[in-house]
C-alpha cells in the first residue's frame, strides 16, 4: 500500500522550500573598536575619562539611529574591561534602510564581549 500524498504522515523526500531572504553576516560588535587614539588623563576624573572614551567609542557605530557607545570599567581603577556600540540584529533585506532594523544596545554588546 503507497501512502496518500495528501495525507499529513506521508513521507516526502524532497525538503519544503522557504522564501525567508538569506542575509549576509550581522555586524557585530567583538570586532575591535577604535578609540580613535584615545589615552587616560590622570588629570580629570576617572568618570571624565570614560564619558570620554565611551563617545569615541560610539563614532564606531554603523547604526543610522544613532551612535551609542558603554565601555566597563574595573571600579576604582583605569583598567576598561569591554567597549560595545549599538549594532543592528540582523541586516534588512535588500532594498530596505538599516534604519528600519532592531538593534542591539551597546550596553548589552559590552557585557556579551566580557563573556566571549
């Protein structure tokens, strides 16, 4: 007996085929950032220094939404453990603006490259 092709169990040996689009790699931020040579200055704060190195980390930022950048640093000291910038989830398919993408926040980029 041959199974009944319209029937839900019936085995097909070809896969189904999709139409999602197939996007290139997302951009990540794991990659190192530029910090645009950036150095301490031990003669403003510690807080003034990592404003300061968060905004340059932030010109790295591919998004059209807006630069964002969050760099983690040791308390009371000048080591920077991680820097993260806003990075979209996944590239748009083609035709469509980037700016219409979800994103990640470079807060979360940060503490996912202290994982990795």
């Amino acid at each position: 007996m041959t199974p009944d092709p319209a029937s839900p169990n019936a085995e097909d040996p070809t896969p189904p085929t999709t139409s999602a689009p197939i996007f290139d790699r997302p951009p990540t931020s794991h990659l190192p950032i530029n910090n645009f040579d950036w150095t301490y200055n031990p003669s403003i704060s510690l807080d003034d220094n990592f404003i300061d190195l968060a905004c340059l980390t932030a010109r790295s930022s591919i998004s059209q939404k807006g630069h964002m950048g969050a760099v983690i640093v040791k308390t009371g000291t000048a080591e920077v453990l991680a820097k993260g910038i806003n990075t979209p989830l996944y590239l748009p398919p083609k035709g469509k603006s980037i700016k219409a993408s979800v994103e990640i926040h470079a807060e979360a980029n940060a503490i996912t490259s202290c994982a990795s």
